[in-house]
C-alpha cells in the first residue's frame, strides 16, 4: 500500500530480505538486506536450541545491543541505509529500530513506524516468547519509539493500547485491499461454498473450522487455501481426511486473491483470541473477503465484529467455538445474496484508496512538500 501511495511523488528504496519486486516501476528499487531476526530457523533442531540458548543468555543480561548485532547485522545494514540518504524512513515493526534511529540521527530525517501488531503482547500466549523476546521489545519501545514522528497503526484498539504506554501522533492505517472491479456471483441454493485462506499456522486453530463441518448440512462445502508447513498443515489433512466436502488449495499470489474467491458464496475466520493481537485482528482477509463480494461469517473479535456489522457484510459469530461458528454459518446462507450486495456496496468505500492519501499526506507533511 505505501509503494502505491508512494510510488508517483517519490523514488523509493525498498529495503528488506525479499529480493522480487511485487511489480516493475521506473523508480523503485529493491536492496535486498541478509538480516533475519528468525535467521536460525532453517538450521537443525540441536542447533537451533543452542543459539536460542546464546540469546536467551544474552537476555538474561538485558545485552540488548549484543543480541542485535547478532541477528540483525546491523552494521551492514546501518551502512547502506546511510550510503542511500533517504528524505524519510519508514520502518514496519521494531526489531530493526535501535539502529534505523542511530542511522536517523545521523541523516537528520523523519521516521516513521508502521506497527502491524501491539508487540509488548504480541505472542503472549507463547511462554519462550514471553522470557525471551518480550523483554527486549518493551526495551526497544521504551528506549526508541520517541525518536519516531509519527505511526501507522493497523486498527484502533491497537491505538489505544500503544496510547496507554505514551505512543501518541498514531494514524489509522488499514490493511484496506486496491478496489476491484468485481461483482457478487450468483449463489447457488443447492449447495454452499466456502472459503478460508490464508498462513497455517497452530494458534490460529483451522482445526475449529474444520470441525464445525460436522455441524453443518451435506450441502456446505469448505476449501481451505492455506501456505503449507511441515507440522500444522498434514495434520490439518489428516483431520479432514474423512469428509469429502473439505478441499485443499494451492496458495494464489496475493493480488489474485479477491478475483479467485469471487466465485464462492461465504469467507469465513474463525480466530480464538489467544493473544491481545488476535483479540484485536483485523486481518487482510476480511478486506480481500469484501473485494471478492461475500457474503462472511467471524467469530466475535471486536474489529471484526464491528465491521461486519457496521457495513451487514454477513453475520457474527456468538462466541469461538465450532458449534456456535457453524451456526452464524447456517443464518448467514438464508441471506447470501443481501450480504454480497452489501459486500458490493462496502468495496467502493473499504479500500486502500483512502489509506493511500493518509500515507502520502504524512510524508508530504514530514518531507514539508
């Protein structure tokens, strides 16, 4: 969404660890960094425990610099961020903050932060994560998130959250899809067809919509287009081996999704909320859902919720557990068609060509243009 925004008033340096442009454009260009906080796990097993082991000792000591310099590279990365003299810098996350802020003092220019999560909590229901990283990330916000201009911020109950701990200059930023020149399909009575997509993942508990299979008629079916794993994903097949209604896709490139799913009749989530951030999700699906006109059913997450009921894109679920989805899944299929409509009349307002002018009016205004 900031390339879009972006991309016509400034030349811009995407610096990361994908090295593929999503798309060519005369003045993007792409610096492909080797720096992985999560670099280690591609290694063995035994070798993963040991370094986990160095860093957790390192943080025992609240070393903070010395776990950086580790997993960021952050010299390399400080280098070329300085050989490049940016006007502005715009930074997702905060792993990389302590040195983008050293590199930012020197440039003498702005810096923005776009946080997709409230990262004190982020994976709080990981114990490992709670010892280990969660330490350093109130570090880095207590020391660091000062020297930033302002934030953009995912959804507003993350706002306030980061309001809380004297985060302020926050602005709503959506995970908003491009409009699409779609419209609903027709839906067919005779059967149902549903779609969840997205990464596989335990904590996010597909296995819940599976099981709310059982409690829906013979006439309801679920594909599940998910990024496959090693460990989550074959157990996902196997526990849906038994049911023939329940089909596995291969994952389509983002910007092809809401054109892929246009032709089923309900987008359903199911997210329990295992974690302040999942309470808190307003996840890209739910946009993407919208752009391909349907008609969706999710479980009560208070973002979620009050879109959905704000715009009557479907229906929301009374609580998280299968039973209780399987059933906003069967009053949702009495009004498919109302919902697509409405899915329909959502999209014209719910994209990212609102965000797009909030981004590019705090650049002009950080960048006095």
């Amino acid at each position: 969404m900031e390339i879009n925004a972006l991309k016509y008033s400034y030349h811009l340096l995407l610096f990361g660890k994908e090295s593929k442009l999503p798309y060519p454009f005369y003045n993007l260009k792409y610096l492909e960094s080797p720096a992985r906080i999560n670099f280690h796990f591609k290694y063995p097993l035994p070798i993963r425990k040991l370094i986990s082991a160095v860093l957790r000792a390192y943080l025992k000591i609240r070393s903070y610099k010395a776990v950086l310099s580790i997993t960021n590279l952050k010299k390399w990365n400080e280098a070329q961020l300085m050989k490049a003299q940016p006007n502005i810098i715009i930074l997702h996350g905060i792993m990389h903050l302590p040195w983008v802020c050293n590199a930012v003092s020197k440039l003498n220019v702005p810096l923005i932060l776009n946080f997709h999560e409230y990262y004190p909590l982020e994976f709080e229901d990981n114990e490992h994560w709670v010892k280990t990283i969660k330490p350093l990330y109130d570090d880095i916000l207590k020391k660091y998130s000062s020297k930033a201009s302002s934030f953009f911020v995912v959804c507003n109950s993350i706002i306030k959250s980061y309001e809380n701990i004297g985060i302020t200059n926050q602005i709503l930023i959506r995970n908003s899809k491009p409009y699409y020149e779609l419209k609903p399909t027709q839906n067919s009575e005779d059967n149902i067809r549903m779609i969840h997509h997205g990464i596989c993942n335990a904590s996010r508990r597909i296995d819940l919509t599976i099981e709310c299979m059982k409690h829906l008629p013979k006439n309801f079916f679920l594909d599940l287009m998910l990024i496959p794993d090693s460990i989550v994903y074959p157990k996902l097949r196997e526990l849906a081996k038994n049911d023939p209604r329940i089909n596995f896709l291969a994952p389509v490139p983002t910007n092809d999704i809401p054109v892929f799913i246009n032709a089923y009749d309900l987008g359903i989530f199911l997210l329990p909320p295992l974690n302040f951030n999942y309470l808190n999700a307003l996840p890209n699906k739910l946009f993407e859902f919208i752009q391909a006109r349907l008609a969706i059913v999710v479980s009560p997450n208070p973002e979620m919720k009050d879109l959905v009921e704000k715009y009557q894109l479907g229906v929301v679920s009374k609580d998280y557990s299968a039973e209780e989805f399987a059933k906003a899944i069967l009053l949702a299929s009495k009004n498919i068609d109302f919902y697509k409509r409405k899915s329909d009349e959502a999209a014209r307002i719910i994209n990212d060509s609102e965000e797009q002018k909030k981004i590019l009016r705090e650049v002009d205004r950080l960048c006095a243009v």
